[in-house]
C-alpha cells in the first residue's frame, strides 16, 4: 500500500474550516505539507526530521503541551485497534475513511456505555 502520509494533505484540505493546528508525526515532515497548512490558517505542530542543527533548534521551540495532544490520540488509535481490529476491508480510501469513522463512533459508544 501507499505510504499514509499521502493521505495526511487530503484530510487536512477536507477539514481546513475546522482546523487551527494540526499535530503530526515527523512522517508528514514535508515542507510542502507545512506551506500548505500555514496558507489556510492552521498551525503545523510536527516534529522536523533531524538532518542538520537547526532542525534540533526547530524541535525545542514547539509548543509540547500541544504537541502531547498527539499522544493522547495515538493512545485512542491504538486502544481501537486492539478492541476493534487493525485492518479495514473496504479498498477505495473514501471507504476505509468511513470504515476508521465507523470504528471511532463504537469505540465512543462503548467507552459512553461502560463509564455513565
């Protein structure tokens, strides 16, 4: 399969009314991706790929606190793999979007039911 940070310009486009920062692992280190975010309003938080000094200089001023949001959803993602299941079925990308919202809307419904 393609690399998923393909995926990650698409689904930023599609919620760019509703995004004001958008975290990310350093797989989206793109500068295109960052200049494309920057230019519809919402703040990159990933993390620059370390190559050369300044790439260390941009890591220590990101906001962490921010930045820790995104381990907070890697935590979510993982728990609703491990009950749910790690693979999709449908092949189309519209499809597996709908299948992973699907999969967030039971894993919601099963956290609302066992905490009341």
């Amino acid at each position: 399969k393609k690399h998923d940070a393909k995926i990650g310009p698409q689904v930023a486009r599609r919620n760019a009314g509703d995004l004001r920062s958008l975290a990310a692992d350093k797989g989206y280190d793109a500068k295109a991706f960052r200049d494309e975010l920057r230019q519809n309003g919402i703040r990159p938080l990933i993390k620059h790929r370390l190559f050369n000094s300044l790439d260390y200089a941009h890591n220590a001023r990101m906001d962490s606190d921010r930045y820790h949001q995104r381990s907070m959803s890697e935590t979510v993602f993982s728990s609703i793999k491990r009950t749910l299941g790690a693979a999709v079925r449908a092949r189309s990308w519209w499809l597996e979007f709908r299948e992973m919202i699907l999969k967030a809307t039971v894993y919601n419904l099963r956290r609302t039911v066992r905490y009341p």
